[in-house]
C-alpha cells in the first residue's frame, strides 16, 4: 500500500499538473491558482494522543501564497475503491494542518482554510460510499442539533463530462481522457498529445488500473520512451504480439520434445516386442507385456521381412 500511494503522489506533485487539477475541479478552467503560488508542504502531519505522537500522511499537500501571505492549504487524496471512513480521514488530514497554524508563533497569527480535493479513479461504477460525516455516523436524535456535519470534496474522474477534460492543460488531461473513455465505451483511443511528464503519467496509470504494462513499456524504452500515447499503445500491442511468438516458439518445442519421447518409449516398447515374438510368445502376451494394443503388435510383426 505504501509503494502504491509513493506511486501516486508524483504526478500530481508536479506544480503544473497540482496546479491544473485545483484550477479544472474548483474553479471551472480559470486560472486561479498559479504554478509558482504553490510551496511544498510536508505530507506528513504529528499529533499528541495517550501521551504519544502519532503521524497522519497526506497523498499530496502544498500552500497557496501570495507573496508572504498564505491563501490556502491543498490537499489531494487518491481513491481507487469507496472509502466508507474517508470523511474521518479527511477530518483528520484538515485538522492537522489546523493544529500546525494554532501552534504558530505568537507573532504569527495568519490562520488561512485547509481545502481537500478527494480524487476517485474508479469507472466502473459510481463512488458508493458516504460523503458527509453525518451519514457515516449513528447519532441519537438527540444529538443530532449538536453534531457538526463535514463534507468531502469528491470528483469521480471517469465521469467527468468531455468538457471538463479538455479545460486541463497538464499531463492529467491524458490521465483522466482515459478513464472517462474507459468509462464510456470500455476502449480507449488516445489523442496525439505529447507528454510532459512522461513516466510518472504512465507510473500512475498503471497503478490507477492495474495493468502494468504502462510502467513496463517506459521502462523498457528508457533511452527512447514513448511520447504520447499512441507510441505507448503501439509499443503493449507490438510487446504482446512478440510475446505471442515467443510463447508459441516455446510451446512448439516442447511439443516438440514430448514427440521426441514418445516416439523414444515406442520405439523401446517395439524393440521389447520383437524380442517377446522371437521367444515364441502370442500376440496377446507380448500386447499385455509391452502395454499396447493386439493392433499394434500385429502392425509390429507385420513389417518382419518373410
């Protein structure tokens, strides 16, 4: 699991696609958010509880600045499957970044909002899981007026509507024209789009769906790897087909090997049979003793010059 999450952040750690997924999902396409408005921020969050600390991880986190002043804290979490406790996570993410401000310093009394984007890949069917805290919980009536509700921010990639696609502008254009024709039609078929970033496009498309042949293709083409992804289909296409050939080419000769020791144990069981007929033995006898038919041995004995 940990590989698989390290695997999904570096796409998306990338300023200019963090920044195009915050600008295409928030904010419709504007450029709101600029790449160099962003800063890292560590992923990994503390928290003191039974007199222990305990870490929280984020998928990815960065700042939003303007000059000195902080706008906002994002943060993308990945999805594959429904989550039924994702609003406790994000609570928990969105909390700890709100910990972090109240232990600023004095001086600094900057508080800004912590915003969290919830990216699920799944297509084949909708996310089914709940997405506000209240829905997850089994509150007493009673309670209810006292309980503060929470939301998560969700985006089905693959039901993305075509416009929405073509509002990116990064690499997670071709990741997410993807899924949304996967969707669709269960195929894909790739525009002519260079990469920017092309193995960590190809890294998370693998462990997005499963198939490894995106991840084995760059890697197999490290001096000259594929530039869009009609090269990469090209190269699974042309990949399989030779492993087609190389599979029949193995299949053939151990087939080729079983005749060989068939036509062996035959030839041994037909040596043994002539012996048998010489000792004056019956037909019948020598079919029992060498374990082939009566046919057999008849043909056997019928080849012996007169």
């Amino acid at each position: 699991m940990a590989e698989k999450d390290i695997t999904q952040k570096i796409l998306e750690a990338y300023n200019d696609v963090f920044s195009d997924i915050v600008n295409v999902l928030l904010f419709q396409g504007r450029q709101v958010l600029k790449e160099d408005e962003l800063e890292e921020q560590a992923p990994r969050s503390f928290y003191k509880a039974d007199g222990k600390v305990h870490e929280t991880e984020r998928d990815v986190a960065k700042r939003w600045k303007n000059g000195n002043i902080r706008i906002a804290c994002v943060g993308l979490e990945n999805q594959t499957e429904s989550d039924p406790d994702m609003t406790l996570r994000v609570i928990g993410y969105d909390g700890a970044e709100y910990r972090a401000q109240l232990l600023q310093k004095r001086e600094d009394k900057q508080r800004y909002p912590v915003v969290t984007l919830v990216l699920y890949f799944g297509y084949q069917k909708h996310w089914s899981q709940p997405t506000r805290l209240l829905e997850r919980l089994n509150v007493p009536e009673e309670f209810l007026p006292f309980v503060n509700d929470y939301k998560i921010n969700l985006f089905e990639i693959a039901y993305l509507t075509r416009e929405q696609v073509n509002w990116f502008r990064s690499d997670f254009k071709i990741v997410s024209d993807y899924f949304v024709q996967m969707r669709e039609k269960n195929d894909y078929t790739p525009e002519p789009v260079e990469f920017t970033h092309v193995q960590e496009t190809l890294q998370l498309l693998s462990v997005m769906t499963g198939d490894n042949r995106f991840e084995e293709v760059y890697n197999e083409n490290l001096e000259g790897g594929p530039r869009t992804m009609c090269e990469v289909l090209d190269r699974i296409e042309n990949r399989g087909i030779q492993q087609g050939i190389q599979q029949g080419i193995e299949q053939g000769r151990m087939q080729g090997i079983q005749q060989g020791i068939e036509q062996g144990r035959m030839e041994e069981k037909k040596e043994n049979a002539l012996t048998l007929h010489k000792l004056g033995m019956d037909e019948e006898f020598i079919a029992q003793a060498v374990k082939v038919s009566v046919d057999v041995v008849r043909q056997w004995l019928g080849m012996l010059p007169a």
